[in-house]
C-alpha cells in the first residue's frame, strides 16, 4: 500500500499523531493512541509537567485565609 498524503482520501479520522510518543492516534482513545498515552498526558496534567515557561512564579503559591 503506498503512502498517500494525508488530509485527503483518509478513511477515518486517523491524520492526527498521539502527543505523547507521536504515533497515530486510535479513534478510541484520540487523541492519544492508546490509553496508556492518555493516562501518561493525564499524569502530566497532574503533576504539573505542563508548566507554562516563565511562570515558574506560580509554584508553591501560599493562598491566604486557610481558616478551616
Ligand atoms: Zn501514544
């Protein structure tokens, strides 16, 4: 099967590649390609991986009025 370009003739909606290890997405767990991926981006958000540079100001920020 040769490689055609994508964007056209795609059957499904498979053009996007996971964020996570760049392969391509599945359907069921887009857009990620497997849930493995998913939980890892997850993990990422959790943790605080995806920390916006020059925002490092953010961290450990002590919110006041902790009266409970
Ligand atoms: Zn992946």
């Amino acid at each position: 099967m040769p490689a055609r370009p994508p964007g056209r003739g795609a059957v499904g909606v498979t053009a996007a590649k996971c964020p996570i290890c760049q392969r391509p997405t599945v359907p069921e767990f887009r857009p990620f390609c497997s849930g493995r991926c998913a939980d890892v981006d997850l993990h990422r958000w959790l943790t605080g991986h995806y920390a916006v540079p020059g925002d490092e100001d953010a961290e450990g920020r002590a919110e006041p009025g902790d009266d409970d």
